[in-house]
C-alpha cells in the first residue's frame, strides 16, 4: 500500500513539472547556472608518452543540473548561441586558475617530481577569440595568480582557427607572444589546410579521439594517428593523443613516437580534491 502511494505521489509530481524541466534545462537555466556559480570544473590528467611523467592538466566545464550532469557538448554549444560563452568562460578560468596556483605549491611527500612545471590546458571557444577584452582578462588574472603564462596553453578547435583566418591568426599570435601556448585541438576533423596550420603559432596538436579510439580495429584510423604524429613533428609541434583507453594504445603512440596521452586509461576527469591523491597514488607505485 505504501509503495502504491509512494508511485502515485510521484507520477502526480512528474506531472507538476514543466516540460523543459523534465528533459533538458532551458536558456534561463544555464543563465542561472553561470550567474549563481553553479558550473564547475574537472581536470584530467595528460601525460609523457614515453617516461609516463605527469605533463599537466585540461580544465574540463561540468554542470550538475536536478541531479543528472549535463554534457558540455550540450551546454557550451548553448552558451555559444546565446552569448552566454564569455561569461562561462570567466567562471570556469577563475576556478581552475585559483586550483591550479594552490597546487603548483604543492611538494609531494615521496618522488621527485614536483607540480611546479605541470600546464594548465583552457579550452577556450572560437566565439571568444574577437573578444579582446576577455583574452586580456586571462591575461591579468594569470599574472594575479603568479603563473608563468608559459604554463597556460589555450586549445582551439581547428575550426575556429580557419574560419575566419586573418583575425585569428592576429589574435593567436598576439596570445603566443604575450607567452601563452595554443594547441589545436580536435585535429583530423575539421578541414584545416596543412599551409595555415605553418603559419599559425600553435605549439601542440592533440589529435582527436574518434581517430584514437578506433586505432586498433581500424587501419584508416591508425593511420590518421601516425601521420598527424608525423606532421606534428615535423611542424616542431607536441603531438597528444586524446582518447586513450588502454595500455595497447598507449604502446602504440610510444612506438609511434607521440609526446603526449590523455584518456581513462590514464586517469578519468575528476574533482579538484581528487587531482593530488591520484598524483601520489601514482608517484608510490
Ligand atoms: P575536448 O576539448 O575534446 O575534451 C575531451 C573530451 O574527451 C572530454 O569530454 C573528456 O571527458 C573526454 N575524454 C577524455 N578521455 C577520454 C577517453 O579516454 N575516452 C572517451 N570516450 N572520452 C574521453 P567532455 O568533458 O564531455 O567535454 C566535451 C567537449 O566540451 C570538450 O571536448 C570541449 O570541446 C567542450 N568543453 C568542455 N569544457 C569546456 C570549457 O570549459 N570551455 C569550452 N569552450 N569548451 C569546453
Ligand atoms: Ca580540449
Ligand atoms: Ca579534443
Ligand atoms: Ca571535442
């Protein structure tokens, strides 16, 4: 009798609720999200392929919205549309660059290395880069925070650094010499041209994770891999594989001569107050 109560109490309740509640948050939901600071961040691990080193961190946007976690492919294409994207943005850099200057000071209690030199990597949304007064913003708080900007890379998507050429190629170079590191992100599925990635100053290529993740069952994909390792070293670019799931793969990029991996078989994105209890299990074994 009590559980029938209990479903009918419930089917009334999900009655009561509106539709854009029931499935997906609304425009006014993630606008209240970002004003009441309710999006934060995660962080996942990227490492040396070949002496499995930590390298650094990227700084991953995660919206908890009635209980269930909202994909950032969702929502970040949402804030792009409605103008909302700069202010995320704010939120997310103040959170991770705040972690990440409290975790520099970090000496690990056994092994020598230190999170001194690890890098912070921002994705940072095509939409932003005409916005100079933003970009200036990261600036500032970087240097409020003491991090060498040399630490910061700033990924973009290939496309955004193609669609409208000219002005990006001003604004990233403006970033590459006020210090920062850009990476192109998402590499082999856009349609960059091998003549405009010569010309723009990026300094990492992360190769995308759909070619990654298929590599073993799929020669097209371990090709892809190999020749964009191959067009990373030869442009002077670190090359990352993004995707990585097993030690298979992981041997593989060795073999192959990739610099960097990140992927759940290395460590998943995980909560600030996680970050240093994986880094000393991993320092101990
Ligand atoms: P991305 O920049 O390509 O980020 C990598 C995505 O791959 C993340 O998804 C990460 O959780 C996922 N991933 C990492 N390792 C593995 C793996 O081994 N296997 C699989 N299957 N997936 C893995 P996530 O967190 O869902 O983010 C999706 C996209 O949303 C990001 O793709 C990025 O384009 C965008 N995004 C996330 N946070 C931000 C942000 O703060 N700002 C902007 N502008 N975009 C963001
Ligand atoms: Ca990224
Ligand atoms: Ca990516
Ligand atoms: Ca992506």
């Amino acid at each position: 009798r009590a559980l029938l109560e209990q479903a009918g109490t419930s089917t009334s309740n999900a009655l009561l609720v509106p539709q854009s509640r029931a499935n997906e948050p609304s425009l006014a939901d993630l606008k209240n999200a970002i004003d009441t600071k309710q999006i934060s961040v995660a962080y996942q691990p990227k490492i040396f392929c070949r002496t499995g080193t930590l390298s650094g961190f990227e700084v991953l946007a995660r919206w908890q919205w009635h209980g269930h976690w909202v994909s950032p492919e969702t929502f970040i294409a949402m804030a792009e549309e409605h103008g909302l994207i700069d202010d995320l943005t704010r939120l997310i850099v103040e959170q991770s660059l705040a972690w990440f200057a409290s975790v520099s000071q970090y000496v690990p209690v056994a092994g020598l290395t230190t999170m001194r030199s690890t890098t912070l990597s921002l994705n940072i949304s095509a939409k932003s880069l005409n916005n100079q007064a933003l970009l200036n913003w990261i600036v500032e708080q970087c240097d409020e925070w003491k991090i060498e900007r040399n630490r910061l890379i700033l990924e973009l998507t290939e496309t955004s650094a193609t669609s409208e050429f000219v002005t990006a190629l001003d604004t990233l170079t403006r970033l590459r010499i006020k210090g920062f590191h850009l990476a192109i992100d998402d590499f082999g599925t856009g349609y960059s041209s091998m003549v405009q990635l010569v010309q723009l100053p990026f300094s990492e290529i992360k190769i995308d994770k759909s070619f990654v993740m298929a590599n073993r069952n799929s020669a097209v994909s371990s090709a892809v891999v190999r020749s964009i390792i191959d067009l990373g070293r030869s442009l002077n670019m670190l090359s990352t594989a993004e995707g990585v799931e097993d030690a298979t793969t992981l041997d593989f990029l060795k073999e192959l001569g990739c610099d960097l991996a990140q992927g759940y078989h290395i460590a998943k994105p995980m909560p600030a107050e996680a970050v240093i209890p994986w880094f000393e299990r991993r320092e101990s074994t």
